[in-house]
C-alpha cells in the first residue's frame, strides 16, 4: 500500500471543518503509531474511523483527547489552531471521549461518575440533589434503566457503557468520539445509542465513530476515513461506497482468506467436556451439554441469557452445583485452581479486570499460565522464548516481549489473553465474547489459532452475541434462554433465521 490517500469527493468538504488534523505523527520505543495523518470532520456528520487493531485509531484519539501529544503535525477546532498537552485541555476544548475499554471508577456511583471534575457545587459543598437530577437526565437520553445512585461496579458491562456514553452527554462538547460504543450492548439499547447520535449531530455537532461493525457504520455512518498501518488509506461518503471496499483498504491482501468457502471440520467422537448439570439457583441450570474433542461448540443467546454466568461457573470462577465430566474423568472443580489443573483455559468477556495483569510485560502475561508454579527463574527470556511463536502466530502487534501490555490496542490485549492458554496444554477452552472490539482480520486471527488448538484434540466453547461469527467458525451451537439450554443447531444446515428464532422464543423447534 502507498502512503497516498483514496478519497471521494463529499458534500461539504469546502466548509471549514469543526476538527481538522494535519500531518500527525506519534511514536513509541520499537514502532511508528501514526506516520502522517490527516483527519476532518465536519459538525453534524458522523465520521467513521476505521481499520484494524493496531492500525493508529486509538492513538489518534488520545492526541485528540491531550492523553498523548504528537511528535509532529497540528490540530484546528473551527478554525483556530489548539495544542492539547493533557486531558483537561481536551475537555476544555470541547471535545468527550468514551474509550472502548471504559474509564469508570467502580467504587463510586453513576452519578459521581457522571459528573467527575465538573460537579455542580457551591461555595465548595456538593449539590447533590442537582447532581443527581441531572444525571437522570443524563440517563433518561440514553435510554438506560438504572439508577444514578446505583455503584458502577455492580452493574453489567452493558450499563457501563450506556455511563460512560451518558458521561458524555453532561459536558458540553462539541466533539464526542465512540469507540466501539456498542459492543457490549444488545439491539435495543444499540437502537438507544443511534438515537442520542442522531440528536447530538441534530445539534451541530460532531461524533467520530470508531466500530468494526460494518451494518452499523451504514445505518449511522456520514463518512469513512480508513486508518492502514498508521496512515490513512482512504476517504469517502458511506452512501457511495460499499463494505467490500472498506475491508480492502483496511485488511488488502487478507480479504480472500477471510471470504473463503468453509467446509464441514473432522473431529473425534470422544466426548471432552460433559456437562451433566451446572445450576446456580436463580440463574442457570445448564445440563446435558457435550464438547467433543476437536470440536468447536457456539453458545448463542440474548444478553441474560447465561452464556457468561456458565462458563465462569465452568472455570470455578463462582460457586455452583457442578456434574462435570473431562475426558470421561468426574472434575472436582471448587476453584479457578481446580479447573486450571483440569487443563481449563477462560478468556474472559473483560480482559482488563480478569484477563491480564496491566502492569507485566507482553511476554509475562502471555505466559503466566505456562509458567504457573514453575520457579520463575529469569522470567523474561522463559516468557519470551515460549511465547514469542505464539505472538507472532497471532498477529500480535508490540515493539518487543518487554513492552508493557496495557500499551497494546484493545484487540492485542485480547489476542494476548487468548496466547497465554495457547502456550500451554489446554483441554478445555472457553472463550467469552473473545472478539469483542476486534477487527475483521483480526477476528481471522483469533479464530485460526483457535481451530489449530482445537486440531490438536482440545475441546472449544465459545460464547458470543454475534451469531453470524458463530455461524461461521463453530461446528455445533447450542442456544442457551433464561438460563437454560434449549436446543442445539448445526450452522451448515440450520439457517441463522431458525438459530434467531430459538434464541428470541425461547423455543428450539
């Protein structure tokens, strides 16, 4: 690819934009992030930003938000050139960022969340019946039904997200970007968040939206820059253009891989994992649920529905009536220790809290299961030696084994989780919405490797709200509603309509 930029001519592009970017360059110890990149965006549109993890999104976004500075180039707001060297000139500026990975406090409630460095006061005594008023309102336009007063720690991602979103809507800016905003989020509350967007452009201003669901860049989308490997590739209206053309500029050679016919996957006969009951009162009570070894089984469900519940319960991550059977063996598993020394692997739905340990290196954390027990005698060349292939299998894109791995975009912290139960010999592994925020290819990634653990005789279950992924990569889906199992498809004969419908009625035939 040429450093050039592909552009379409757009209605508007003479007028001055609300946010112009020029010539942005950022790098870190090992890797140039952004090369040069030029970004407008217009008030009243909805810019899409796109392109694989590790493409340079993320990274220009906190140089927008003043968490990172540039090495080069200049940023404008209506005009007028601002330099934004920390966070509060972000704000200042007018601009909201809600990050994909959420920066909540978990401990303190909506309504403290909501209103953090900005809280109605007076005389230095908090309003708090203002605050708390506004931050139902707050709530009310984002359509969420939770209380201001409740603690943002017991609430599901979901509700995270729709705080963080309503964060947004308390300050007054005139810039708002979402990354991956609706990731966590079913259809309605999907339909909630399109509708605040619609408003806020309604008003004049500006939402740049990052999300590597491409139906929802055509249905909220005004227009499209590609971000490549740190520079942009292309730039056009969404109307005019087609998704095809999206996922050339972002993933080129890759494409055909990703598009190829699948065929029907051998596996054995010998059942790996049984699950003869796993029941918490009130939740759950999965039972007669088999993963054969080699296979590859989908759980498809509405959000509720148990998919998560289960398989931390499976991973002894939370107490539960458990008849489990492992390579034909009974599994005592009381503990997260219990499941690991029966050869379980979890990548979890929230890599940050319960997947990696943010302040180890890329290399430790992909191989702290591996390591587990050992003496740890040199870590570092141990952690690098063993998992460097794994990394490099994975597409995983860091500087050195070295580099810390809260640095690496969303979707390399997510492969990083996965390679830590790829270094090791795992039997049973269960994926938790494991390509939530990952792009195209890198979901082919993910995916590969995998069917390549799963070639070798492990047994796989994967949950995950997108149905047409589990179309696609499982052998067999079971659907799970209001926490039971109701019935199980094969996704090369069943059609997703029918799979949809079990999953909605609750009713398998």
């Amino acid at each position: 690819m040429t450093n050039s930029l592909t552009t379409d001519a757009v209605a508007g592009d003479d007028a001055v934009p609300l946010l112009r970017m020029r010539g942005i360059r950022k790098g870190f110890p090992g890797t140039i992030a952004l090369k040069s990149v030029d970004l407008d965006v217009h008030g009243g549109e909805v810019h899409c930003l796109l392109g694989e993890n590790g493409a340079g999104k993320s990274t220009l976004m906190k140089i927008l938000a003043g968490s990172y500075v540039p090495d080069e180039g200049t940023i404008e707001i209506a005009g007028e050139p601002v330099v934004l060297q920390r966070p509060l000139d972000g704000i200042a500026a007018g601009i909201s960022v809600i990050y994909q990975e959420l920066d909540l406090f978990p401990d303190l409630t909506v309504a403290q969340n909501l209103f953090l460095g900005h809280t109605p006061a007076r005389g230095g005594i908090v309003k708090r019946g203002e605050r708390r008023r506004l931050a139902q309102d707050a709530l009310d336009r984002v359509g969420a039904m939770f209380s201001p007063d409740a603690r943002v720690g017991d609430l599901a991602i979901a509700d995270q997200q729709l705080t963080a979103i309503a964060r947004a809507l308390t300050t007054d800016a005139r810039i708002i970007v979402m990354d991956e905003p609706t990731a966590t989020l079913g259809e309605a509350d999907v339909e909630n968040v399109f509708g605040v967007i619609r408003r806020l452009t309604s008003e004049g201003r500006a939402v740049i939206y990052i999300s590597h669901r491409l139906d929802e860049i055509r249905a909220i989308g005004t227009r499209i820059t590609v971000l490549r490997d740190g520079v942009g590739a292309a730039r056009y209206p969404v109307a005019s253009t087609d998704a095809d053309r999206w996922i050339s500029d972002m993933i080129g050679d890759k494409k055909a891989e990703l598009t190829e016919h699948r065929a029907r996957r051998e596996f054995s006969d010998e059942v790996a994992l049984c699950i003869d009951e796993v029941s918490i009162p009130g939740l759950i009570d999965i039972r007669d649920l088999s993963v054969r070894a080699g296979e590859i089984v989908g759980l498809a469900g509405l959000g509720g529905a148990g998919r998560t519940t289960l398989l931390s319960a499976l991973f002894g991550a939370r107490p539960a009536t458990r008849r489990v059977r492992v390579f034909g063996e009974a599994a005592s598993i009381r503990s997260v220790k219990d499941a690991i020394r029966y050869h379980f692997g979890l990548v979890p739905e929230s890599r940050k809290t319960e997947g990696l340990l943010l302040g180890l290196s890329v290399a430790r954390n992909a191989g702290l299961a591996a390591l587990r027990g050992s003496s740890w005698l040199r870590p570092r060349e141990r952690s690098t030696a063993l998992t460097a292939p794994i990394l490099r299998d994975l597409a995983v894109k860091y500087s050195d084994g070295a580099q810390a791995v809260g640095l690496l975009s969303g979707g390399n912290q997510q492969k990083v989780v996965l390679a830590k139960w790829l270094a090791r010999d795992t039997r049973v592994l269960l994926l938790d919405e494991p390509t939530r925020g990952l792009d195209i290819g890198a979901k082919a990634d993910l995916y590969r490797q995998v069917r390549a653990l799963a070639d070798r005789g492990a047994a796989v279950l994967v949950a995950s709200s997108e149905l047409g992924e589990l179309m696609a990569n499982a052998d067999r889906i079971a659907v799970l509603h209001e926490g039971r199992n109701i019935g199980e498809f094969d996704p090369l004969v069943d059609s997703e309509e029918t799979i949809s419908h079990a999953i909605i009625s609750g009713k398998a035939s």
